[in-house]
C-alpha cells in the first residue's frame, strides 16, 4: 500500500474555541468570529479543490482510513493531535475555502473524512489555548491506497 499525504499550513485566530461535538475545520479565511466554534486554524494554504487526483480518488472509497495529524508550534513546545476517519464514494473534495473532517457520514464539498473519531471540541485545550494565541500549524492529511 502507498500512503498518499495532502498538507496544509495555517495559523490559530484570538476566537479559536474549538467546541464543536462533531466536526473540526481549518479554513482559507483571514477571519474568524466566535460562532466558529469548529474551526482550528485560519489562512490555510491549501484547499480540497487543489489536492491531487490521486489523493482525492484514494478518498472515494469506503475502505479507506484518513489519518489527520494537527501540529501546533506552541510557544513552549509542540503540539500533536491525531484523528481518525473514513472515506466515502460521494467524497467530491472541490471547495476552495475550508476542508472539514466529520464524526457523521454527512458529506458537502468540504469534507475531507466522515466517520472521524474526534471533533474538535476532542482536541487537547493545551493545543486550542496555542491555537488561541495564533500559534502557527500544520493539518496532514494521509489516506492509504
């Protein structure tokens, strides 16, 4: 099997709250507002719609397992969170604004897994306050095919 990796950079915002129960987000946006409250990570420098056709096709299928590996270069050390999801047939990975891992089955344009094990009110609140200052990340996602 070959593992095939789509990685995207971006920053933590002031309103970074990470409170949703069933999905986590890291969006183009240069903004945020508290009602946001999945989002991670603003300015992100990639979106689904620029992933690579293999990557997306990997995604599409029922057996797949997408790992996504949220790394926060905190002031004082370095943050690491995992979250575990599936793939799904109707996986389209054509927005150009925000890639959204999913606890449910629901799929939109966003989606980039469903099934996920954690959202991001899972996420350690050590690594939320880092996000919370602005802390600088990166979201790695790997689906094996």
């Amino acid at each position: 099997m070959t593992e095939l990796v789509e990685t995207i950079t971006a920053r933590g915002h002031e309103n970074v709250r990470a409170e949703h129960a069933s999905t986590f987000e890291v969006t183009t946006d240069d903004w945020l507002t508290p009602a946001g409250d999945c989002i991670l990570a603003v300015e992100a420098d990639a979106t689904p719609r620029e992933f690579d056709s293999a990557f997306k096709e990997a995604c599409r299928s029922h057996e797949a397992t997408i790992t996504a590996t949220l790394t926060v270069d905190g002031p004082d050390r370095t943050y690491e969170e995992t979250v575990v999801g599936s793939g799904h047939p109707d996986l389209t990975l054509i927005d150009d604004r925000s890639a959204v891992g999913r606890t449910s089955t629901y799929v939109d344009d966003r989606t980039v897994m469903v099934d996920a094990d954690g959202a991001a009110a899972d996420f350690d609140r050590d690594l939320v306050a880092a996000l919370a200052d602005g802390a600088p990340c990166t979201l790695r996602l790997a689906v094996e095919a």
